[in-house]
C-alpha cells in the first residue's frame, strides 16, 4: 500500500512535512505502473516530466547512426531519471527512457517542480543537491571511461552499484561500461 505520506517520505527522506504539506506534495506526482520493456520517453519527445523510481529498475540509452546502443543511465529505487538534457533545456529528447523492470514511478512535471520549489524551500535545496551528486557521478564516469581500463571501470561499477548488477541484462552492462558483452564476460572469467 502507498500511503501519500509514504510516497513523500521516501522521495524527500529527512526532510519534515506537515500533513497538509505533504497532500500539497503528493497531489502534483503521478503515479506510473510501468512494465518491463516500456519505453516511457523516445528521442524527438518533447520531455516535461521527470521520473521517481519507487520500485523497479530503468535505464536511458543513445542510439547511434550504426545503431549501436549506449547506456547512459541506469536507475533504481530512490533514484531520479529522464533524458536530462531535453529536461532542463526544454528541447527534444536525444535517448529513450526503457523499463527493464516492472516499475512503480511518481511523475513530477517541470511546471510542478517548478512551484514546489517556490513553495517549499528545502525540497528546492534538496533536489538541487540530487542533481550536484548526479552530475559529479557522470563527471567521475566520464573520467573513468577516459583514464580506466575495462576491467578497472567493471570492477568500480560493481563496487559502486552492486544491487544494479543483479538486476539487468548483460548487455545493458556492457552498454553502460562502453565495451562489448564479449569484454565483460572475459573480464568476469579473469575474476572468478
């Protein structure tokens, strides 16, 4: 059962809400039961929402001109995802978002972002230190993709991510690390 007050609770953890704060809250997310396979977002998408994942898991990837896949996000439960550059720009999306598996999401349309954080101070703070942290971690990305090995960006995935592993595809793996599902299964036999 989710409760408004545990829907809120769960997407702004520490912060204190009144009860008819947190109805104010709970009234402008959508809830989304999304199935395994589900593309929620497709390039040429004009993107206003942004997606909390309650349950489940998703990932965004680029299709390139060889029609290759990259994976450029790979979210779980209390994580936040979309195509961000069409999000904040308010351009076309450039990546799908895919659900790879069955997913409970809470919608929140840039509008109502918007007036959230004119309404409440501290989710404006909070959700401005979520995306800090998310912009950090793909600027560690991109440097691990720069300066790592296969195996060295492998071994800081599954450090860093553990419960990811368990949940997706091969593949999806591989995508995300930039290498081949061949690559990833020889350096997981050199580690077992």
């Amino acid at each position: 059962m989710y409760s408004d007050q545990n829907v809120v609770q769960t997407i702004f953890k520490d912060l204190i809400f009144t009860k008819d704060e947190i109805k104010t809250i709970a009234s402008v997310f959508k809830r989304v039961d999304a199935e395994k396979g589900a593309i929620l977002i497709k390039p040429g998408d004009i993107v206003t929402d942004i997606f909390f994942i309650y349950q489940g898991c998703l990932r965004t990837f680029y299709t390139d001109k060889k029609g290759r896949e990259h994976t450029v996000q790979i979210g779980i439960e209390d994580w936040w995802i979309t195509d961000f550059t069409a999000f904040f720009s308010t351009s076309k999306a450039i990546m799908h978002l895919e659900v790879l598996q069955n997913a409970t999401l809470y919608q929140l349309s840039s509008e109502d972002r918007e007036a959230l954080h004119i309404q409440f101070p501290q989710i404006h703070k909070f959700i401005r230190n979520k995306l800090a942290a998310a912009y950090a971690a793909f600027q560690k990305r991109i440097l691990s993709k720069l300066s790592m090995t296969a195996k060295e960006r492998y071994l800081e995935f599954i450090k860093t991510h553990p419960h990811i592993e368990k949940n997706v595809k091969n593949y999806h793996i591989a995508s995300y690390l930039g290498i081949t599902t061949e690559s990833l299964s020889r350096i997981r036999k050199e580690l077992t």
